[in-house]
C-alpha cells in the first residue's frame, strides 16, 4: 500500500518479486490508474481517475475480475488521496468543495473519512475529519493504534506564501479533534509518518536565494507538542521514510537524520539526476532510485534512470546499474519511449504466493 503500511513509515514486511515469468493476467484501465496500488489477502484495491471524479474497484488477485466498485458523493473530491487497508476496512479520505460566487475558485467546506468493507465495498462509516489543504493532494493522514494524523494549510482558496500549516490527531472511534498544531508557514506538505511515539512532517517553504527550504519537523504522537526541527536545502519535493532510529530524507541528494534528536547523521551528495524518493531500506542496504527523463531534442538521447545500492554499516556504494536505453525510471514504475506511440507504462505486481500480474496504461 501507500508507503508500506497505514502509519506511512516507508517499511514493507514482504521479500519482493523474486522472478517474474509471464503475465497471469492484465487489466486495462479506460482512464488514468493513480498508484500505488494496494494489495490485500485476496484483493487488489485501485484508483481509477474519471476527470475529476475517482472511482474505488476492487479486482481479485487470482483472475483479475472486479469484485465491486465504488464511488464518493457527487461533490467529494479526493485530489491525489491514497487508500489505507486496515485488516478488513478500507479508509479513504475525500473533501467536500464550494464555489466561490463570481470567481473559478473553489473552497474546502468539509472533510471525511470513508470506511469501507474490503471485502464487499459496504459504507461502514463517514468520518468528520478537519478540512486541511494541500498544494498537491488533501487530507493527507497516516494511522496509527485507532489515531489518524492529518496535515495541511488553513482552509484558503489556493496555496499562498502566508498560509499556515497545521498538523492534528482525530481519535477513529469516538471522532473527536485529540489536539492541533501549527506548524508554521509554509507552500507544501508531504505526508505525515508515526513511529517511535512521534509523528514527523515535511513543509516547504518559499525561495531564500535560489533554493527552497524543506523543514522535517517532529511532534509528540500524544500531545501535538513540537518536539524537534531539522532544515535542510531541498530539491524537488519527495517523501521520507523511517527505518530503524533513522530518517531518510530526500533534499538535493540523501540525509540521514536521527529520529530521536533531529540531528544529521551522514548524507549522499547530490548528482545531475534527482532522486526519487523515498529511497527502498533493509537492514543492511539503502536502494536509491535517480530518475531519468525525455529530452525531447532531436538526436538527442533520451536520459536512463539508475539504481544505486548503499552499504547502510559502511555508508560505501556497492553497486549501480542504468535502466535500459529507451527507458526512464520514475517513482514506481518503467516508462518506455516508443517511437510513433508516445509511451507505455507498465506497472508489476506482485502478492502473495505465486501470483504475478501487470497493469498496462
């Protein structure tokens, strides 16, 4: 699922694709599939993006067949949201929108939680949550022992260089608003992450010079207090991950900060390609993923992603290894340029067992 796991550490307890042989089955979506996909005992949970609508559809593992579907209200909007499988429900956070009389623009009036049956797509619940924004998604949470942590801006009509972000703690069974805190002004934010009785965010915030600033900051899971920030220079905007007592923090190149003090730790220097983030841990090796793009030049190669493997104990490169030409690495997924096609991409699954399956779009 998004981020590994519902409290979006970045963790995934699973041993990976070992090999991949043929394709069991595809699934051609008629519109835009937002990943990443999440995957349960028996169903694969997808996005399918219709305009400006999403629809939920839940697709069996073993043959590829929609088991259900849903979609929200008429006037709920999710943005770039992302499910959460939690045992046997499915969350999904959506946002209520209101015009604003003789302008385009359009306001966040309400915010809830979706509680589905993973296994028949039955509304369980609708759950009040506090409408924050966000420059690039809304209501982004992460969940931990019944406790949702949300993060954004004050409910302005666009993001602007004077709104306030703020990150809060809902309690799921009794709904109530458990604390709120400011955390300061800012352009962005990437998802919150628990661990370690902490709740950690990234903020962004407008250029001092010819760089934006990217703030991770860390918070009492329990009280909201303000615990610890760490600035850094950043590049493009990515998430982080928690493993372990560090957290891996994607800026121009890789830090490494300590979860407990929010200090550095060591780093990787920055190279001519940006890093996708965030970067893939074990407990003994760091996978970073550099991304590779179109030129769109004429004679021009097209620019290859590559894959580096750290030593996490040594800190020392081990390996690297360029996609193929013609292919560039992004977050997620092999995009290939075919000429007289545009691109295809491809997206390989896996889950338990044996199963293996691709979804083409």
């Amino acid at each position: 699922m998004h981020r590994g796991n519902p409290s979006l550490t970045g963790e995934v307890q699973a041993s990976g694709l070992r090999h991949f042989q043929r394709v069991k089955w595809e699934l051609e979506g008629q519109f835009a599939i937002h990943l990443p996909l999440v995957a349960g005992p028996d169903l694969i949970y997808a996005l399918w993006l219709t305009g400006m609508q999403t629809e939920i559809r839940a697709i069996e593992k073993e043959t590829g067949l929609i088991r259900w579907q849903w979609k929200p209200d008429q006037d709920e909007y999710a943005g770039q949201a992302h499910l959460y499988l939690d045992q046997d429900v499915l969350y999904y956070p959506v946002r209520s929108v209101q015009s604003q009389p003789g302008t385009t623009m359009a306001v966040l009036r309400e915010a809830f939680l979706y509680a589905l049956d993973a296994q028949t797509g039955q509304v369980r619940r609708r759950i009040p949550i506090p409408a924050l924004g966000n420059r690039p998604s809304y209501n982004q949470f992460a969940m931990y022992e019944g406790i949702i942590y949300l993060n954004g801006m004050d409910n302005v009509p666009a993001p602007s260089p004077s709104a306030h972000y703020s990150c809060a703690a809902v309690d799921l069974q009794t709904e109530k608003l458990l604390w709120m805190t400011d955390v300061g002004v800012g352009l962005y934010s990437t998802s919150p992450v628990v661990a370690h009785g902490m709740v950690y965010l990234q903020t962004y915030d407008a250029a001092r010079g010819h760089q934006s600033l990217m703030h991770l900051q860390a918070l009492d899971a329990q009280t909201g207090e303000h615990l610890w920030e760490y600035e850094c220079e950043r590049g493009l905007i990515r998430e982080f991950a928690v493993a372990g007592a560090d957290v891996f923090v994607i800026s121009g190149g890789l830090e490494v900060i300590d979860a407990r003090s929010g200090t550095r730790k060591w780093n990787v220097p920055s190279r001519p390609s940006a890093l996708n983030g965030p970067p893939t841990m074990t407990n003994e090796f760091v996978y970073l993923s550099y991304e590779g793009f179109p030129t769109w030049i004429e004679n021009e190669p097209h620019k290859t992603g590559e894959m580096v493997v750290l030593e996490r104990a040594s800190k020392q490169e081990l390996w690297s290894a360029k996609a193929n030409e013609g292919q560039y690495a992004t977050d997620g997924a092999i995009h290939r340029f075919c000429e007289g096609r545009g691109y295809q991409c491809h997206l390989v699954c896996s889950g338990h067992a044996n199963w293996t399956g691709i979804l083409a779009f």
